[in-house]
C-alpha cells in the first residue's frame, strides 16, 4: 500500500520536466530562462517543482502574486523571484526582507510604493509593466520612456526591469502575427528611448512560451517559459518544434463495478440510458476533484490499456465508465484520466478540446484534494497532500 489514499491522485514526474527544460534552452540559445511557476506551478506542486528547476541551474522565478512568492522561498528557493500580480504596497516590508521584485503597474502604483517603502525605510525591486497591446496592465508604449524616468527617480523602489505580453504570439494568422511584430516594435522602441535618456536597466524582457518559440528576439534579456515546461503547447494547433512530454499523470482506482441491465439510466439527470446490458465502474473523481462536469458523455478514461467512455453525468466526487469491454476490471483497478495506459493516451489538450478550453485551465483545475504524487528516477520521492 502507498503512503497516499489511492483514490485519485496527480503523478507528478520531474525527470520529464528535466528533459522539457532541455528542449526549452534549446530553444531559448543564450538567454536567461524565467522559469513561470505560478498557480502552485500549473497545478503541479510548486514546492517541488521550483526547487527541483533551481537544481538544474535556474535562478529566476515568475508567480502571480506574495503568498506564492513566499511560498518559494520558503521551500528553500534563493533565486530571483518577480511577481507579475498585484501586491498591496503595505507588503513592502515583506517584498525587500524576501528580496522579491514586484511589478509596477503604473506611475501612481510605483510612486505610493515607493512612498511606503521609504516611510519603514527599506527599497523594493520592481519591474514596469508595459502595454503595448495586451490591455491588461501597464503603462502604454508610448508613455513608458517618460514612465520610466519618473519612476528611477523615486527613493523607495528601484527600478530593474521593463517588460510586456504578448497577445497572440501562439497563432499562425498573418493579423496576429503582424500584431505580435508590432507589440516588439513598441516595446524595443520605448526600451531604446529609455536608454538614450540614461536609464539603465538589467532586464528587459517580452518573450512567454509562445514567443520564445515562435517570435523569439534576442534583444529580450529572459524568455519566460510557462506552461511548455510542463509539457502542454500555448495552443493545441501549433506545430512545436520541441518534443515536450506532459509531467501530470491524472489516475485513480476503481472504486465499485456492477452490472446494469438494458434500460437503466446512469447518474443525475438520466443523461445516458444503456442500450444494452452493460458493466459499468465507478471512478471516485469528480469536478470537486478539477475533472469537469462538461465531459459528461463526451470523454474516455483508459483501464487496462482500453477506452472506457464516461457514461452519464460527472459528479461532484465520481464519474462513471463503461467497462463492458474491458477484461478483468475490479475495485482498485487503476484508471487514467490524463497520461498513457497500454498504446492509449489522453492528454490535457484532448479533455480541453471536449470541453472547448485549454490545457492550462484543466491542469491548474485540479484541486488541492487531489494528492500529488512527486517522482524521479521512476520511484516516489515526496507527496504532497494539501488537506
């Protein structure tokens, strides 16, 4: 018996992530890899995964807002850590103490920052958002060089860093592609200018995964690699030109198996009626679990390396599966809901496809009651149980 309740749990395997990471600074040639790790790292652990990237040489780190942030550090992270969120400036304490560097919105967010800061008498590293058609944050392209030198002017931050996002570097439309081409040419320009007025910075930066790929400029000083280090593609129509192997394997064991007879109808809503006499298993995961209820009569899980298509509605703590035509399924049977079983695979994208979303939102869905179970060298060397 394993040290974890087998019930349904999330296969975490680093040595996938090492290799991920391999193809990444390929692709990234001699600029410094960001490594993006928040939402508990996609789903993934991030008290495991960090630490196991700043192993393999990384020495900085993206998350979205201070309670990630100080979680890294508190699993013994000493890299450069940026949050990319919003952190009330009261933290100012905390961000210098950490030595965590906080994004700038906006003039205003970095003048009441630095104001804080320099009342408890302490300085905060910050990075100026720059929008340059993202429309989320930051100060727009053309104000930036100005934004820029009124900010390296102030006594309580200090300024060491500019960067923006890309909108649609993850398309192969000509549009978007222009798009992408201008938001570098805004960026680099407000960068040049900032320069020419004696504004030195140490990190200018613009690439995500999809741009470090596909619209990588070296004039960017990080690329900032997400959801590819964990195996997914910014979008599931892109030819990537890296193998990248997915590093959650979604399972969980079967927890009851009956006969249904022609006729019967199986779970809420009586959305599925046998049409024949079948053997159905119950699989105790459910969308509590991050498995979503819009794949209700549209997915398969695998079981003995076969299809077993989910039957009926999916419940908040169970789904169902037709196992008629699969051999030798008993309780504890193991189910694989994203991972390979026998020739068969089911990834992230394919249940974001059913679902008409992405491979992101299904990994950072699974919930914290789901165990993650850490393993390199193929053994299991930590799980990691948040209740």
């Amino acid at each position: 018996m394993n040290e974890y309740l087998r019930r349904a749990w999330a296969e975490i395997d680093l040595d996938r992530l090492g290799r991920n990471l391999g193809q990444l600074e390929t692709l990234a040639g001699g600029t410094q890899i960001c490594c993006v790790v928040k939402a508990n790292a996609y789903g993934h652990d991030d008290r495991s995964i960090a630490p196991y990237l700043e192993g393999k040489g990384i020495t900085f780190f993206a998350v979205s807002n201070i309670k990630e942030a100080l979680t890294l550090r508190e699993c013994g992270v000493k890299g450069e850590i940026l949050i990319l969120g919003h952190t009330p400036y009261e933290y100012a304490a905390e961000l210098s103490e950490e030595a965590i560097i906080q994004t700038a919105v906006s003039v205003d967010y970095a003048r009441r920052m630095s104001e804080y800061a320099d009342s408890i008498g302490v300085k905060v590293h910050i990075h100026l958002a720059v929008d340059t058609g993202m429309g989320r944050i930051g100060v727009r392209a053309e104000e930036a060089p100005g934004a820029l030198k009124e900010v390296s002017a102030l006594d309580g931050v200090i300024l060491d860093g500019m960067f923006t996002h890309f909108a649609c570097a993850d398309s192969y439309d000509s549009d978007d592609i222009a798009y992408t081409e201008e938001q570098k040419r805004l960026f680099f320009e407000a960068a040049d200018k900032a320069a020419a007025q004696g504004i030195r910075l140490r990190h200018i930066h613009c690439l995500n995964s999809a741009g470090g790929t596909f619209r990588y400029d070296d004039r960017s000083t990080l690329v900032r690699f997400g959801i590819m280090l964990y195996g997914l593609t910014p979008d599931r129509g892109l030819d990537m030109p890296v193998e990248l192997l997915p590093v959650m394997d979604l399972k969980a064991a079967v927890s009851y198996v009956k006969k249904v007879p022609a006729g019967r109808f199986i779970s809420y809503g009586r959305t599925f009626r046998a049409e024949r006499d079948m053997t159905v298993a119950t699989v105790p995961i459910g969308y509590a679990d991050g498995y979503p209820r819009e794949l209700s009569n549209k997915a398969y899980v695998l079981i003995n390396g076969m299809r077993a298509p989910v039957i009926g509605r999916v419940c908040m703590d169970q789904l169902m599966a037709d196992v008629t035509d699969i051999p030798d399924v008993h309780e504890g049977s193991e189910v694989t809901l994203i991972g390979k079983s026998g020739d068969e695979s089911i990834t992230a994208d394919d249940l974001a496809e059913l679902c008409g979303t992405i491979g992101y939102e299904i990994v950072c869905g699974i919930s914290k009651r789901v165990p993650r179970v850490i393993i390199e060298g193929g053994r299991i060397i930590s799980v990691r149980e948040y209740y």
